[in-house]
C-alpha cells in the first residue's frame, strides 16, 4: 500500500543554465557532437564547457578517474553548481557509477566483494535537501550524463529537456500522469510502500495512479514511470511528456553499454523519456540506493530541474548512474 505523504522541503529556486558545467571526451565522437549540440541548445559560454580526453569504455579505474576529477576541480569555479557529461560511456568507475563517485568521491569500500556492494554506501548530504545551491551550500556538484544510444537520440533527449520547460501545471491543461507500477516481482517492488497516495495532486495537476499490473501499455501523457523489474515491456507504446522520468528497480539498470542480461536505463531515454536512473553494480534492494517516488515527484512537481529532482531523491547514490537532460524544468515558473 502506498504511504502517506512525505515530507518534502519547499525548494528555493532551481538550477539554470549559467549555473551547469559541461564537460565534453574529445577522444568520443558521440560526446564532441552531442556536446556541441549541447552547447547550442541551451546557450552555454565558452567557460562552461571541459573539453578532456578519457577512455572510451564502460568504467574508468580510480587512476584514470581522478585525472577526470582533477580537471573537473580545476576548470570550473564556484558558480557551477552542477554537471551534464556529454557520453554514454565511461558511466562507472570501479563499482561506482562515475556520476556517484564525482559528487562523493570515489570509495573502494563497496567494490572489494558482493558483501560489500549490498551494504549501505555512502549518504548523500542532497537528499532531500532544500538547497538550490549543492556546491555552494553542500561542495557536491550533481552530474548527470547525456547519454543514448546514438547521436540522433541524444539530440531528440536534449531537444524533449528543452521542450519541457515551463510546460506543465498550466491552468485549464489537461493533467500530467504519474504511473508508480507494482509487478509480481516482489523483490524489485521494494518501493511500492513509498509510493504517493493516488489521486490528483492539485496545484500541479498531476494525476497519481498506483497500479499492480507488470506494464503500462498505451498510456497518455505519462510524466512519471516508476516500477521493479529486469525488463519493462511495452515502453514503446507509452505517449511520453517532454520532460518524463523513468526507472526501474533492478540490479543492472545503470550499465549502459548493452552488455548485461537486464534492461538498461538507457532504453527509457530511447523510448521518449527525458531523465531516468540505474545501479552500476550489484545494490542488493535497498530503497535508499533508489529514487525515492514522492521525493522525486514532489520536488519536480515544484519546479526543480530532472537534475535536482532525481538527485535529491536518491539517499545512498554512489552505485547509481543518473542520465538524461539535467536542466529540464516543466513546472518552472521563471
């Protein structure tokens, strides 16, 4: 059964886009030009941008992923608050995902054995924090990586962020829905307590469903996909909003490469969605290493980007990879 209301902070602003760091792996041809489309899309300044050279593979060692980090530190001063990485791959640096290890720094710990990966990992001082402000207030920058699976959809994915802002919550439109699915894999439906009472959320006009079935099908104006399983079909026939997130709970979701045998993240972003999550390496089924439904939906639905949204709702992230179009913002108001 879904639980009650939780508590979320009433958020003080959001990012924009003078307050994202680009950072671009010259040695990839899908980041140079997905990067440069970026750039574009949402007016970025010279000094934004990180142009590195970095392996193009599934994970960086610790080495290599500090030379990364180092650069990172150096190039981009206090205002950059937050981070887009213009790749699919490298999405994990060990046991971490690369996106976890740049906010907390990267902890051996967990990648020694599978005991260790199914313990609590680090916490994360943004989770479900009220700031606008994580490097300013925290000295954590979220990152998220603009991945897909090739350039074209990388560019459909930054073109649906851009689309998305200031879109939703309109008086007189027709409501946004909010899908949070329990299937019969009962592990992987760990969330299913956590999720929001059904019923219209007003004042963002945001329709909650819960539902026990194993896949949307022909759904309209989906906004929110929330559900456990190694593969999600039909995600296909969804009609999705500019600015969708999507995920599932399993173990494997964040490989991107295409490589392991449950379904990737990366095919929500192929499927029409504009942000989604997944583990790196094995998390057991802990709710915090997960996105938090009601804090994921209750801070988008305030006017918090894909970025803040989804990092805020993730308690212990450092195994999870985060992608998609960080900056959209369809409840934005300004």
């Amino acid at each position: 059964m879904p639980s009650p209301a939780v508590a979320v902070p009433r958020v003080g602003g959001r990012l924009t886009n003078k307050d994202l760091g680009l950072v671009i792996n010259t040695a990839d041809p899908y980041s140079v030009e997905v990067g440069e489309f970026y750039i574009r899309a949402r007016k970025l300044a010279p000094a934004q941008v990180l142009r590195v050279e970095l392996p193009v593979k599934a994970s960086l060692t610790p080495e290599e992923f500090d030379a990364l980090k180092t650069a990172i530190e150096t190039h981009f001063g206090p205002r950059t608050q937050a981070l887009a990485l213009a790749w699919t791959v490298p999405f994990a640096v060990s046991c971490n995902s690369i996106t976890g290890a740049l906010a907390l720094g990267y902890d051996a710990g967990p990648c020694v054995d599978a005991h260790r990966g199914c313990a609590p990992t680090r916490p994360s001082p943004y989770f479900n924090a009220r700031t606008a402000r994580p490097f300013s207030d925290l000295k954590l920058r979220p990152a998220m990586l603009l991945a897909a699976k090739d350039v074209a959809a990388a560019q459909a994915l930054i073109e649906r962020g851009v689309k998305a802002d200031r879109s939703l919550g309109l008086r007189g439109a027709p409501p946004a829905h909010a899908h949070f699915i329990v299937t019969s894999d009962r592990a992987r439906s760990a969330r299913a307590p956590l999720y929001p009472p059904p019923g219209l959320l007003r004042g963002a006009g945001i329709m909650v469903h819960v539902q026990q079935t194993q896949a949307l099908e022909n759904e309209e104006r989906v906004l929110v996909y929330q559900t456990g399983a190694t593969q999600v079909d039909k995600i296909d026939t969804v009609s999705w909003l500019p600015g969708a997130l999507a995920d599932h709970l399993t173990s494997f979701g964040g490989r991107l490469d295409g490589k392991g045998d449950q379904m990737s993240a990366i095919e929500w972003i192929n499927a029409g969605a504009t942000a989604s999550y997944g583990t790196v390496s094995e998390p057991c089924a802990h709710q915090q290493k997960f996105p938090h439904p009601q804090v994921l939906l209750l801070n988008y639905a305030q006017g918090s980007t894909a970025i803040e949204a989804y990092w805020k709702s993730v308690a212990w992230p450092l195994q999870g990879v985060f992608i998609g179009e960080p900056l959209a913002a369809p409840f934005a108001r300004r």
